[in-house]
C-alpha cells in the first residue's frame, strides 16, 4: 500500500491509496463531516484531521485497517462498544478485511463534538 508522504490536503492524502482504500476513506470522511459539519479539515501529522474548539479526531489507512484517533473515553457505552477494535493505546483499528462500522465512527464523533464543546474555553483572539 503507497502511502503519501507529506500530503497536504485530505484529497491529497486520499488520493495516495488504493481504489478500494480510497472508497473506505471517502466514506469515513463523509461520515465526519456529516456527524461534525462545523469542523475545520486539516492534515495533522501527515493525516486528515478534524478540529472543533480543539483537536476532534483524525483518520489513517495503514497495511491492514483504518485508525481512527484518539481513543475513546468518557462514555462507558461506547467505551464498550468500541472495545473490539482497540489497539494497544486505545487507538481504534477497523480492519479492512471487514465491514467498517460508519454508524459506529458517526457516534464516536458526536461523542468528541459534545465533549469538546463542554471542556472547551473560549479561544482569545490574537491582537497585532
């Protein structure tokens, strides 16, 4: 799998997969923006991320899964929920090889979007 080495776009970042890749991670992208509309889109260490009165969450393909960070915290349902796709930090891997939970991943965001928007203090605007 090519992986892009300094993408600087999410279409860009994207675009550096495999077809069949590229399908799964133009639906996750869908998935986050319809769950977060209001979020900016950005790459954020080399892969698409999303912010909303902080860092919301990113995504990344790799050789077997698609990652999706940061780990789930806060809601115990959910922290179930997910358990069967946690990696070894928290971090989420759904495998290829298997149907991507999209409703899942949509529940995961609006979780960071509410936990955000609680824990978040309003950002001071920089004066020149």
């Amino acid at each position: 799998m090519r992986t892009p080495t300094n993408p600087g776009t999410v279409d860009a970042y994207i675009a550096g997969f495999a077809v069949d890749v590229q399908a799964i991670l133009k639906s996750v992208r869908q998935t986050i923006r319809e769950a977060a509309p209001q979020a900016e889109e950005t790459i954020s260490y080399r892969m698409p991320a999303y912010k909303l009165n902080g860092m919301l969450v990113y995504f990344a393909a790799f050789k077997k899964h698609i990652g999706l960070f940061p780990p789930v915290r806060g809601d115990a349902d959910l922290m179930r929920e997910v358990q069967p796709y946690a990696g070894e930090k928290g971090n989420l891997r759904f495998p290829l090889d298997q149907p991507i939970p999209y409703e899942l991943i949509r529940r995961i965001v609006k979780v960071r979007v509410a936990a955000l928007g609680e824990s978040a203090e309003p950002q001071a605007r920089k004066v020149r």
